[in-house]
C-alpha cells in the first residue's frame, strides 16, 4: 500500500510537478476565462462549470437531471442560462413566457434535427432507415415530407379530439378495469393474512399488461410471453446507457438486452399478422413505416417506442395520485365521495352499471387536481430543440446555431414566483383555487406534458384512462400501511435522466384489500365516454 503513496517510485522530480501543476492551473484559467466568454453580447449569463469545459457534462452524469435543476434555481432572476460544453453550448429556460417563446418559435428552434439520432441509439435502427429517417425533417408546406413529419401528423390527428380518442379512452379504461379485478381476484384468497404489495410494481404489471393489450390486440408479445414484462422494464431502466451510443451491450446490458428481447417478439408478432388485431392507431404507424420501405425488423422497434410511450408516464402518474389520495385521510374521503356521486350520475345519463368518463372528470374534481399536482412534482422533463440558425429569442437573448435550448421543467415546476412558497410541496389546492378563481398559470408554466410542436399527442387520452384507473383503484380497494398508521410518501428519485415522471426513491408497500360492496361493482362495470 505505501508504495503507492510514494511519489519516489515515478520517475519525476519535485521541479517537474511543480511545473506541471501550474501549467495545468494556468490552462485552466484559460479554459475557465474562454469557455466563461459570450459568443455575442446579448447571449444569456454564461455559467462556467468549476472543472474547466466539461464540469457541466460531469454534472448532469454525476447527478443527472437534479444538476441543472439546482443550477436553474440557484439564479431565479435569470430566465436563460447558457452552459458551456465542449465545442458548444446548452441553454436551459427556467421562465415560462421564455418557454413559450421557444416553443413559438418552431422555424430555427427544432427538436426534429436531433431524433434520428436519438431514435437510432436507443432502438438500435440500421443504417438504411436512420437515413430515410433522417430526410425532409421540418417540410414547409408543399415541400416533400418525410417519416416523422408523417408519424407525428397522424399520432396527433388519431389523438386529438374526437370520436377515435374517445372509443380508444374507454377501451383502454375497460382493459384496465379487467386488470384490477384480476387482481384483487388473486388478493381474495389471500385475504386473512394479506401481505405487502409493491405499489409502484403491482400498477407497473396492470398497466403494461392492459396498455400492450388494447394497444396491440390479444396476441400482443407481452400476453405470449409475460416475462418480457421484466424486459421491458430493464429497457426503460437503462436508457439512458443505451443514449450514450457507445457499446450499447456493454454499457448498458440489461436495457440492451431488454430491447432486444421485445424487438425479437415483435418481429414475431408481425409475421404472424397479429397487427390485423391491434389498434387502428397501431395499424397506422406500420402502414407509414411500410411506405418508408422498412423491414420487418425495424416496424418491430418502432413499434416497441410506442409501447413505451403509452405505458411508463401512465404507470408512474398513475402510482402517485393513488398514494398521495391513500396518505391523506381527507383527500380519500373527498376522492371516494366524488367518484360514488360519479357512479350514481352515470347509472342515470347512461345507464345502470355504466361509469362515464365525461361525468369523471366533471365531478371528481379532487382526483383531478391530485393528478395535476401529481404531474407537477412529479415531472421534470426537458422540452428540446436544436438552434439550426443563429436566433435572437424574444428579441433578447442571442442563441448560437449548432448548440441546443431545453426548457427545464424541473426549474419551472419548482419555481416559488409561479406556484408560491409551498412550490416544493404537494398541494393539490392549488388546482383547485386555480378553477375558482378563474386565473390559472401561465400556460407553459404546467410542463408535465411538455409544449409546442413536442406538445404530449396523448395527453387527452392519458388523463381520461388515469383518472378512470385510479377512480376504480380508490373505489374498490383499501390501502394501508403493513405496521399501521398512515401511508408515508417517499421522495422522488431526481437524480436520473428524466426520461418519464420520476420514481420513488423507494418503492412503498402497502396492504391491499377489496371493499366487499364496491370491488363487485367492477365486476359488471361499463366504461362509456
Ligand atoms: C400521464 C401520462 C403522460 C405524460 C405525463 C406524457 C408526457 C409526455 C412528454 C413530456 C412528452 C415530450 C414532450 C416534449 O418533448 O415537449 C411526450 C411525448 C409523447 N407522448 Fe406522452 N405522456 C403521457 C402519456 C402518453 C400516452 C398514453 C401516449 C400514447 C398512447 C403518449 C404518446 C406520446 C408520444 C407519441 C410522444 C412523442 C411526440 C412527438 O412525436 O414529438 N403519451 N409525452
């Protein structure tokens, strides 16, 4: 051990440290005054990282996304940071009327330059489909489209609003239903002595099994082959492994392996023409991929993206607003006495045994603005875009082509100015207040679906299958804590890339039992719009 400690043993001398660590001091400062320097005097504060150049990148690998979170709220009156990488710059937006800007500003501010790369690195596309991905990304109109412009017009026509939506929303409810009743079918016999259940893990199952299924039809991957559940949470996982681009196996094995696992069933699923059953938004996707000309192979991972896409924000938003109504003993009974008032409207206006979606979200207005709160704390995501010209935004603040702004949702959901002193708590009142007295927010301020042109497709969608999930949950079940007392509420994990709303730091366990009378009702439950 002492040898190491030697300096003795390598072969230099104390004038040759001395030597090199100022040359390394002095080169340091260099880099620190440069990398400090604005590239044009109306750019934003420039923030240097204390480890010359790549002090930022270290930041956000060492802390993930609770780095820029702390440095957008250690400057609250600056509504534009710039960041200085190596060889470019990052701009982080912490102000919503800032936001808003970007977001307006879809000519030279664009997130689609960046996803064939992204796409490509995290599904694993081939060669040939990364370049036919990547032609005509921003088409003008009467200019020649391209694949996104393509996939993003008819994921957002299929979920805008409309009969489609509608019919998707109650057959997603209707699976999601079916699921929980499964459940508490396997929890009944269990019934004298109930053991811990895995909150987090238990709406993770019923979610991915119900979301593959009405999505993809019964012969879906997941319904052949449960155990690609796993898979499929090793992939979300280790995305951010899988983001680097480097040795994907390596760096990140299990995501890696995950992917693979899904892709290859997909890949099955598709040759043996189970696409016939799957949603018409399903089929559409593959019908655009068809007239790309892609291979089998690769309408397989594409199709594993939108899986992706309908199941983990659910999943988790879904798991936070059942906890935080079961940790508070008078949100439980304002949610419980809302969602029966639900029921009673529905058997009215549409029918013994029926349960509206539209009467859901117009009574159960606590379950709402738990969700809403719920998503707020919850949510730190960055909106992205590319600079592809040199930008003046909101005639202010220069913004260098080539480099990339984000809109910090983290910052701005934690921001006291916008959402008062208690921003760092959970509130739901003040979506609540926020109804009656008729002035809201500022509307990029709620982040927790992003905004403009990357604005959540299924953000309509996503909040009435929600709302109607956790409304049968709170219904039908109780939850308690395995040593009694009230159900505590753990911190969120921010110290991850924020690829979705962000997870516990641990997973909470619960007891889970049906209410006799209440848990029947889902049995002949009718989900109707
Ligand atoms: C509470 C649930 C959900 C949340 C919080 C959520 C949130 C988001 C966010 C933050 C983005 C990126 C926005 C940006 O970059 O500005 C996004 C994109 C997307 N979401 Fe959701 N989402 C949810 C549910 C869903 C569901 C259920 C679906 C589909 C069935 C869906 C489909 C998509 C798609 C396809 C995109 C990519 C849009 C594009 O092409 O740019 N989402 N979502």
């Amino acid at each position: 051990m002492m040898a190491l400690f030697d300096i003795g043993v390598w072969p230099i001398n104390l004038g040759t440290v001395t030597t090199v660590t100022a040359g390394f001091l002095a080169l340091s400062f260099v880099f620190r005054y440069t990398s400090g320097k604005k590239v044009h005097p109306s750019e934003p504060i420039v923030i240097q990282p204390w480890v010359p150049l790549i002090g930022h990148l270290v930041g956000m690998a060492l802390h993930g996304g609770r780095y820029i979170k702390q440095l957008g709220l250690s400057y609250p009156e600056e509504p534009i940071l710039t960041l200085p990488v190596p060889g470019s710059r990052i701009y982080v937006v912490t102000e919503p009327s800032l936001a808003a800007s970007v977001q307006r500003n879809t000519k030279t501010l664009s997130m689609s330059p960046l996803l064939p790369e992204i796409t490509q690195r995290v599904l694993g596309l081939d060669e040939r489909t990364y370049h036919v991905i990547g032609q005509n990304l921003d088409p003008e109109p009467g200019e020649p489209r391209g694949f996104f412009a393509d996939i993003h017009d008819w994921v957002y026509t299929s979920l805008g609003p409309g009969e489609y939506v509608n019919t998707l929303s109650c057959e997603a409810a209707q699976e999601l239903c079916l699921q929980l009743r499964e459940r508490i079918g396997l929890l009944d016999k269990a019934i004298d002595a109930p053991q811990p259940i895995n909150l987090l893990a238990w709406t993770r199952h019923m979610v991915t099994v119900g979301t593959a299924k009405y999505l993809f039809g019964p012969h879906n991957p997941i319904a052949e082959d449960p155990d690609l559940e796993h898979a499929f949470w090793a992939f979300d996982h280790g995305l951010a492994g899988l983001l680097i681009g480097i040795l994907p196996s390596v760096i990140a094995p299990k995501a890696y392996s995950g992917r693979e696992k899904l892709s290859a069933a997909f890949r099955r699923y598709l040759d043996a023409g189970h696409l016939e059953s799957a949603s018409s938004i399903v089929q559409g996707r593959a019908r655009i991929e068809k007239e790309y000309g892609m291979s089998t192979d690769m309408t397989a991972r594409s199709a594993l993206s939108f899986l992706f896409a309908g199941i983990v924000n659910t999943t988790t938003t879904t798991f936070w607003t059942v906890l935080r109504i079961f940790a508070d003993a008078t949100l439980l009974a304002e949610a419980r006495q809302e969602i029966r008032r639900a029921l009673e409207l529905s058997s009215q206006r549409t029918g013994p045994g029926s349960l509206s979606i539209g009467i859901v979200k117009e009574i159960c207005t606590t379950l709402a603005a738990v969700y809403k709160e719920s998503l707020r704390t919850g949510s730190e995501n960055f909106s992205v875009r590319m600079i592809k010209e040199d930008t003046m935004l909101a005639d202010r603040y220069f913004l260098k082509k080539g480099a990339v702004v984000q809109i910090s949702g983290g910052v701005i959901h934690a921001n006291r100015s916008i959402w008062g002193q208690d921003a760092e708590d959970f509130n739901p009142d003040r979506f609540l207040k926020e109804k009656s007295r008729g002035d809201g927010f500022h509307p990029a301020a709620f982040r927790g679906f992003g905004g403009g042109k990357t604005l959540c497709p299924g953000r309509d969608f996503a909040t009435n299958e929600i709302l109607m999930f956790a409304a049968m949950i709170i219904h039908a079940v109780d939850l308690a804590a395995p040593g009694g007392g009230s159900i505590s509420v753990p911190k969120k994990n921010d110290r991850v890339m924020p690829v979705h709303i962000l997870e516990p730091k641990y997973f909470p366990e619960v007891i889970v039992r049906p209410r006799a009378e209440e848990a029947e009702t889902l049995g002949q439950l009718r989900v109707v719009m």
